[in-house]
C-alpha cells in the first residue's frame, strides 16, 4: 500500500512540472527547467556554466524545495 501512494505522489509531481522548478535527475543532476516539451522532455539548464541539457519527464526523480535549499 505505501508503494502505491508513494508512484501517485510521484506521477503528480511529474505531471505538475512546470517552467522554473528546481529538480533532481534519477542521475543526480540539479538543474532548472526552462521549457516543457510536448513530447514529454523537458529542458534544464545547469549551474554554473549555464549548460541546456534535454531529459525525458521521468527521469525527473524529486523537486527541490525552497527548505531543501538551505
């Protein structure tokens, strides 16, 4: 049952992805999306350097949150 509720709190928090969100990749890159693919990729641009890379939307594994950032 928790594994449950934890893939629909996953799926919502895919679906919720929006321009300006800070996520972590299943890779462990911290980027922040700057455009939303209607073919389910997404668009970070990574620190420092400024660096667009493109990933699909399920590789996308948390949002960062303004208390994860302290």
């Amino acid at each position: 049952m928790p594994m449950q509720r934890q893939r629909k709190q996953q799926t919502k928090m895919l679906a919720g992805l929006q321009n300006g969100n800070v996520v972590v990749t299943s890779g462990g890159i911290v980027g922040t999306i700057i455009a939303v693919e209607s073919d389910d990729t997404l668009v970070l641009r990574v620190k420092p350097d400024g660096v667009k890379l493109q990933v699909s939307r399920s590789s996308v594994s948390s949002l960062v949150t303004a208390e994860g950032k302290k």
